[in-house]
C-alpha cells in the first residue's frame, strides 16, 4: 500500500516547481540517507557538482532549453568511485527515481542533482569564486 502512495505523490509532482524533496524522502527514507552520503564524501573531498560532473557533462533541449546532464550510468560509475561501492540495486533505483524526469529518459539534469545536494550542504557556488569578482580594474579587458 505504501508504494501505492509514492506512486500518487510522484504523479503528482509539478515539473515548473523546485524540488521539494523533504515531501519525497517521507516516502523514501533511504534515498535521504545515501544523498547524505553522497554530500558527506564530497564535502570530504571539497567537491562540487560541476567539479564532480565537469568532464562527463553533456548538453541537450529540454522543454526548449539547453540543460547540462549526465547519464544515469555516468551518476552510478562517479558515486561508485566517490566511495559509495556498497549501494544495492533498490538503492540505486531510488535515487534514480528521485532524480529522473519522466521525459528525459535516462538523463539527470545537472540543476536538479546541485539544488538536492544543496540541502544536504553541497553549496555549488561556496567553493567556487567567480572569476569576473576576481578580475580587478586593470585586470579586466573590458575596462582598456
């Protein structure tokens, strides 16, 4: 019956909203506990998503924008050798479910992967400075 339950709360997802996913782990307790994890070993390693993600993202037209991704193969091979090695398969199928887009087959979006790792202290913008605030007056091109 529970699963019943997920299945009427995921039907009832709106893709325009941000990804509530406290509503979500309520169904899927694990899922939160391997996110944790995940953020756990790349707060460790002083990781981001896009540092993580850099060499294996690829772009694609999702509802008429350009969305950065990754395979789900890509997400399951970076977290094995992150550290997470002992996920079992009902483990996996739950992240994925959480992350997957009914009309992105296969794909995780890269903004959906930050904003959930983002609860869980993986600040995608903490670590990383932007290079325009690093430029001075003299350094930057625009101001010659």
């Amino acid at each position: 019956m529970e699963n019943n339950k997920e299945s009427e709360f995921t039907e009832q997802l709106d893709e325009n909203e941000m990804l509530n996913i406290g509503k979500y782990f309520k169904f899927n307790p694990s899922a939160e506990n391997i996110f944790a994890k995940i953020s756990q070993e790349m707060l460790r390693q002083n990781l981001t998503v896009s540092i993580l993600f850099e060499n294996e993202k690829k772009v694609s037209n999702y509802r008429g924008e350009n969305t950065e991704y990754i395979t789900n193969e890509t997400f399951l091979n970076i977290i094995h050798k992150l550290g997470l090695q002992d996920l079992n398969t009902a483990e996996r199928d739950s992240i994925l479910k959480i992350l997957r887009k009914p009309d992105f087959i296969n794909k995780i979006r890269l903004i959906d992967l930050k904003e959930i790792l983002a609860n869980f202290g993986v600040n995608e913008y903490e670590n990383n400075t932007n290079e325009e605030d690093e430029l001075t007056e003299t350094d930057d091109p625009r101001r010659k």
